[in-house]
C-alpha cells in the first residue's frame, strides 16, 4: 500500500478520523493525499451576476485551501503526499474520480451517520464512495480512536467473487501483523449449514485465524454481537456487483453498519 485518499471537510469532527488515517498509514508505510470538495450554494449562486460566479468560486477554492493547511498542520509530522481543494457538485463522484485518476490503494474518510430522516432516506456520502470507489474504502466513526489494529474480522458468505478481496485483506493482516478472522451469519431458522458453505471454507484459498458461525435473525444484530464479543477491531464486508434490487439491499445493509458500528469499516468492491 502506497496512495491513501482522505477527503474531509475541516471540520472539528474530522480531526478523529483525520488522526486514525495518519497512524493507518505510518503502520502500512503508505502517504496521504488529503483532498476537500467544494460548491457555491444555490442560493449564493442565484443571486449574482454570471460573470461574477467565477470569481466567487475561485475566492472559495482559496479558502478552502487555507481550511486544508490548517487542518493537516495540526498533526505537524503526518505522512503528506499532498493536499488540494476540488470542485463539483456531487462530493462522492469526485472522491470516487480523484481515487480512479491517482490509482490510490485505499480511502479513508469518517462518518458522522445518519442524524435525520432525509439523512437516513438519502444515505450519506461515505456510503455512496463505497458503492462506486475503484478502492477498499475504510470508514472511521467519529468516536474511534486509533488503538492498533490486531484483529479483523471479515463477515462473508463465502461467494467466489470475493477471492481477490480477500487476498488484498488478507496481505493487510499481515502488513498490520494482526488476525484474520472470519465470521458467517446463519439467519436460516434450521441449525443446517450448508454442505457447499462448509466446503468452500475447506478449500478457501486464503490463510485465517479462525472461523466463527453466528446464528441469529438479523444479520446486522449478529454482526454487532460479535464484534463485541470477540473485541475485533476491524470489520470488513464485500459488496458484489448483483441485480439492483440486490445491490440496493446490500447498500442498504452496508449504509445501517457504517451508520451504526462503532468500530472501522473496511469495503471492498468487486
């Protein structure tokens, strides 16, 4: 790992998460491009002449640029690859471009979670860099703080497409010399695991701890369970490119842990 992304916007509640990203990247021997998005209000926008909208815009850039250098030079000895300020509309489109144009390794950014019901309806901007980044995308709530990363759980089902996944998780295990462990959620009311579950983790390709069945109606509710009982302190998921109605059930799914975990969430993409 070599090219970490974190996009923020300054804020207080981002020092956390801005903290954890820079302790992340001492530990892989990566370096941080840090990056804000930025747009004119509507309402600003609106209410000025066409030909003054450049300039309001090249005046916003400047002070987010500023935001940005005093936001990294509170952690004077951070891994900086560099910093800059972007424009557009959607912010997650243009995390999602500036990962895909710098081919980084890994985003890194925080999460607030949903805190109203539009916020709940729409999803969030860290749940959307998920679903489209060309990258893992690794979400820090804001209340976790960088303890050293020594187990990571993967919750998987075991699905052939997320060999490739699994192998890139698994060398950041061993980077990070922490245990990978895996963790299955069984929702089905019979006690029957599948032959073909049990003989794919015969057969798994790639090297873990341990593996955990965890029974229970709700596949959320398990997971946090067993977060708490094993004391993990990384969660990993894969999403699978599926049908939309799939997709947007597991975006669902993927929206409720990012909003609701209390521990980093590391997504990979197929």
């Amino acid at each position: 790992m070599k090219k970490i992304l974190f996009p923020t916007d300054c804020s207080a509640g981002a020092r956390q998460g801005f903290t954890y990203a820079c302790e992340f990247a001492r530990q892989t021997g990566a370096k941080i491009e840090v990056m804000s998005v930025y747009h004119l209000p509507a309402a600003d926008a609106s209410s000025v002449p066409p030909a003054y909208i450049e300039t309001m815009i090249e005046e916003r850039r400047k002070q987010v640029e500023r935001n940005l250098a005093a936001f990294v030079a509170e952690l004077p000895d951070a891994p900086i690859l560099g910093m800059h300020a972007d424009y557009g509309i959607f912010t997650h489109q243009e995390i999602v471009d500036v990962a895909a144009k710098g081919e980084h390794d890994l985003i890194i950014m925080g999460t607030r979670g949903a805190t109203n019901p539009m916020d709940k309806l729409l999803g969030s901007v860290t749940t959307h860099t998920m679903m489209q980044a060309p990258c893992p995308v690794l979400a820090i709530p804001a209340q976790a703080q960088w303890k050293g990363i020594r187990h990571i759980a993967y919750a998987t089902d075991f699905q052939p497409s997320d060999v490739h996944a699994v192998a890139q998780l698994a060398e950041l295990a061993q980077t990070l010399d922490a245990q990978l462990h895996f963790v299955h959620i069984h929702t089905a009311a019979h006690d029957d695991i599948s032959i073909q579950t049990m003989t794919s983790l015969e057969h798994y390709p790639t090297a873990f701890t341990d593996f955990t069945i965890v029974r229970h109606a709700s596949v959320m509710e398990g997971l946090e369970s067993y977060l708490q009982e094993y004391s993990i302190d990384l969660l990993a998921l894969f999403i699978p490119r599926r049908r939309i109605w799939e997709r947007l059930f597991h975006s669902s799914f993927s929206r409720q842990m990012a909003f609701h975990t209390q521990l980093p969430l590391l997504t990979f993409r197929a």
